[in-house]
C-alpha cells in the first residue's frame, strides 16, 4: 500500500517526496479531477493526500471518494500555508453531526 499526493504547489510536494511519498501538483478543476480518477483507479495506492485548497474545489467528489469503501482511504492534508479550517473544526464537526456541544 501506497501513498500518494494531489497538491497545488511544488513545496508541499517536494516535502512529502523528502518523505518517501510520490504525488502530482494540478491547479485546474479538470486537471485534478483527471489526476483524482487517476489515482484512485491504480490498485498501488493506499492512501490519497490531498491538499485543503484542491479538496476546496472538488467538494463532492472528495465526499463521495470518502464513502467509496473500494478505494483509497482519502485525507485532506494542509499545505505549506498552514490549515485553512477553523480553529473549533473538530468542535463545530461533532456539534453539527450529533447534535452535542462540547
């Protein structure tokens, strides 16, 4: 099982390649989505990283790929700029989902 990356800059990219891990950097809407088909159809990969920004553009599909118990396990990293979510994300996400406040 592998990892793979999907980012929108070559920093992130060349960090993660520091790491052992291979990726893509796509800036348009149907670059990603070409390079997202791409990946999830290779049987190598394991675990797809995308970064925050590219998740920002392709909300439904990153949700359905999450879903999908065929494919890649999905997760949306930040990239060189730090996390783009709130500071109460984990909070706010509970809250909305169970309907419990923390």
């Amino acid at each position: 099982m592998k990892f793979f990356l999907l980012s929108d800059n070559v920093d992130t990219l060349t960090g993660m390649r520091l790491a052992g891990i291979k990726g893509i950097v796509v800036h348009e809407k149907d670059e990603i989505l070409a390079a997202l088909h791409e990946a999830c159809s290779s049987k190598d990969i394991g675990v797809l990283l995308v970064t925050e920004l590219l998740a920002e553009k392709i909300p439904e599909e990153i949700k359905t790929l999450r879903l999908d118990m065929t494919g890649p396990i999905v997760t949306i990293v930040p990239d060189r700029h730090g996390e783009r979510r709130r500071s109460d994300y984990i909070t706010n996400y509970i809250k909305e989902s169970i309907g419990l406040k923390i």
